[in-house]
C-alpha cells in the first residue's frame, strides 16, 4: 500500500511538471503574439527563441487551459486543467478532520472544538498515540479532502496546518492574537449554515494560492445564508472574522460578531502531505532574514496598488 501511494503520487508530480513546462512554453508564444499584434519591442528573455516560437504559433493549439472549477467567493483556481488540485472542489462539499498535538492542554481543546463549528462538515478527533501516517491513512481510506492540525504553546494556540488530501498541498500558518468564543461572555450560540466568505486584499498568485486552500474547507453556501466570515489580508497577516448579518427595517444591515478570531501568517507551502513532508518539494516559503523581507508583501502588491479591490 505503501508503494502505491509513492508511485501515484510520482505519477501526479510528473504529470503536473509537464503541465507547469507547458504553460511556461505558453506564456511566452502569448507575450510574442501581443507584441506582433501591437508591433510592441520584444522581451530580453523572447529575443533568442523569437523565431522558433513565431513559427509554431501557426500550427499549434492554444495549449492548457486554466481549471475552471466551482467554489464559493474569491476567484478561480490557479491551477492547470490536467493537475489541479481542487479541479473537484464545488462539485462534493469538503469532508474535514480536525486533530491536535500530542497531550494538547484544555484550552487547546475548547478551541478546536470552536474550529469544528467554523468548518461544515468537519469531525475533532481526539489525538492520542496516533502517529501522523496512521491518521492520513484512515483519512483517504475515508475520503476526507482535508487534515487540519492545531499546535500549542503553553495553552495558546499558535500554528495551523492544512493538508489537502489525497496529494497535498500542505499550507503551514503561525496563529496569533487568539481570541475564543469562551473568553468573551455572553456570546450567544454558534449558526451552522454554510457560510459566505469573503477575502480581501490578495493580489498576488501566491494570494490567489492562499485563497484557494482556504476557500475550499467550506461547501458552497445557500442565497439566503447569514453567516458570514471574513479573511482580511494586511501585510501578509490574514485576520478572521465571523460574523451574521440581520437587517433592520428592510434596508440596514446589522452585523453580529460571534467568534473566534485570529490571525494566521503563511510561512510554507509544501507540495505533498504531512506523512511525506520530509521528501515533498516545497513550493514557497517565507525567508524572514533576507535584507528584502521587511519591506515585502507576497500575499498582495506593494505600495498599495489595487488595495481597494477585493478578490
């Protein structure tokens, strides 16, 4: 079984590179095409294959389309038609496993089980002696589409993993500023509808990247849904929110915020699951103590452009 889950996760990552080269080879015939067309200077990188490319222009197809996959608000899916990992999502709501560490302490617990009615369709299970192979085992034996581990440190609840199943990715969050539904008194019960979402201020591919692992944990909502939770990107600090909505006197709309928040900050994005961690490729990750890393935003454009559009 073992050797089987290797060899169709070889097979997936071979056919997804073709898919990335293709697209590459792709993207550029469009550059040299638009410059054709509007008799534009060629790129420094077009200049040396400009012929061979213009050639092939006329006797090849458009090449791989982007996905075209249903889901709730916030954009399309950045994947390619052959190999994208969320090709399916929209089409079955999402079947999610929420775990902890080991010996989690019990404010961990209370949280995790607030996290079980933020995400549909989830179950906690209990963590145990279970090691990480055994769990994702049962996980596909059980069709579950995502693993969602939460860390600790001295009771405060400080880093989330979302693992995508059956071939990754893995997206890796530290969790700040947690603030819990049994913290704040009188907060009233939790709503279990299908929720909107709405994601702002991700701009980039990676942000479109960050949007689809978190959009996709939640099935697509009814027309008539009041719940609502938000994912506000600032400088690379995702901030959550959860509210419902009522309106008043058909015309206002009046919010009610019913917990928890938080902020995640996306430090890795690993292509594989979390019992093959060692030997997946990682995708991206956060290089805090380049001379560059202060000033950078990889979840939207610097300087503020086209901050005031939502995703």
């Amino acid at each position: 079984m073992l050797r089987r889950q290797a060899r169709l996760r070889r097979e997936y990552l071979y056919r997804k590179a073709l898919e990335g080269k293709k697209r590459k080879v792709q993207d550029k015939k469009d550059r040299l095409k638009q410059c054709l067309e509007e008799n534009l200077i060629l790129h420094t990188d077009l200049k040396r294959n400009a012929l061979d490319l213009q050639k092939k222009l006329e006797w090849e197809d458009k090449g791989p389309e982007l996905a075209v996959t249903m889901g709730t608000e916030g954009g399309g899916s950045g994947g390619t038609h052959e190999d994208d990992e969320y090709r399916w999502a929209g089409v079955e709501d999402p079947k999610i496993m929420i775990t902890t560490s080991r010996d989690p302490s019990s404010r961990l617990k209370m949280f995790v089980k607030e996290l079980r009615l933020i995400f549909p369709n989830s179950q906690r299970m209990n963590r145990g002696n279970y090691e990480m192979k055994q769990l994702l085992h049962a996980c596909r034996a059980n069709d579950v589409t995502d693993f969602i581990v939460v860390h600790e440190h001295r009771g405060v609840p400080d880093s989330l993993v979302v693992c995508h199943l059956p071939y990754g990715p893995t997206a890796y969050f530290t969790m700040t500023d947690v603030v819990m539904r049994h913290d704040i008194p009188d907060m009233g019960t939790m709503s279990e509808q299908y929720p909107h979402l709405i994601f702002h201020n991700f701009k980039t591919s990676l942000g479109s990247r960050v949007v689809n692992i978190l959009k996709y944990l939640f099935p697509v909502p009814k027309d008539d849904s009041r719940r609502v939770m938000t994912f506000a990107n600032h400088d690379d600090y995702i901030s959550f929110r959860h509210h419902t909505y009522k309106k008043v006197n058909g015309k206002d709309v009046e919010l009610a915020e019913i917990g928890p928040r938080f902020q995640l900050k996306l430090y890795e994005i690993k292509l594989g699951t979390l019992d093959h961690a060692d030997a997946a490729d990682t995708e991206w990750a956060l290089r805090p103590y380049m001379n560059t890393a202060a000033k950078r935003r990889f979840l939207s454009y610097e300087d503020g452009w086209n901050q005031d559009d939502d995703v």
